[in-house]
C-alpha cells in the first residue's frame, strides 16, 4: 500500500501589501498570525496530512481577506478569524460540509472559464 493522497489541499494567501500602498491585502498586523493558527489546528486535530495548509501569495480577492482556498470543490472562505478557521476545520475538513457562511458571495467568484476561452479574450 502506497502513501495516500491528501483528501483536500488548503490554500491560505500569504500576501502582504507593501508599507504605504492603499491596498487591502491577507496579511495585516491584525491577521499576521493566521497561518500558523490554521497550521497549528490542522495538527492538532490529527488532519495535517491528509489536509494540507500551503501559502500561497495573491488570489486576487485581496478585499475580502484574509481568504483561503480549498481543493477539491474550488471553496473560497473569506474574512477569516480564528473562529472560523475553526469552524472550517471541523466542519469542512473532518465533517465534510461546507460552512457556507463564510463562503465568498457569487459576484466575487463567479463560474471559471476555460483555459480555452480565456485564450480568446486574448485574442489567441
Ligand atoms: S492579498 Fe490575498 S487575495 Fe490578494
């Protein structure tokens, strides 16, 4: 038997706007330790490995952060707190239903398009 596949990857941005730039970003004194939080978490709930937290910079949804992204299933969390990493945790992670309160809202994260039609929004 192999080793197995994690269940889900957990993406959290990790961006920072630079000091003086007017743009809201993930990574703000208040949220700085959010990282570690979820890391922390994730271990002590005996799911880190099959669950993985990475870092990530840039998600373009920079006004609703902190976010963090879960694979499979494309699920954006938005303004994240320490409660709701908690709550995503248990319930998405080890419950596996969505806590769709914290879900971003559809005008943000409307459906993907296709590698294919992005290509002929550029003229290719
Ligand atoms: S800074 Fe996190 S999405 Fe842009």
């Amino acid at each position: 038997m192999g080793i197995p596949q994690p269940a889900f990857y957990i993406f959290k941005c990790e961006q920072s706007a630079p000091p003086g730039m007017p743009k809201p970003s993930c990574v703000t004194p208040d949220s700085a330790g959010l990282f570690q939080y979820a890391a922390k978490k994730l271990m002590m709930e005996g799911v880190m490995m099959t669950a993985p937290i990475v870092r990530t910079s840039c998600m373009n949804r920079c006004a609703q952060g902190p976010i963090m992204l879960i694979e499979p299933g494309h699920t954006m969390y938005v303004g994240l707190t320490e409660e709701k990493i908690d709550r995503i945790i248990a319930e998405h992670i080890i419950g596996g239903n969505v806590v769709s309160e914290y879900v971003i809202d559809d005008e943000f994260w409307d459906a993907p398009i296709t590698p294919a039609e992005a290509r002929k929004q550029f003229g290719k």
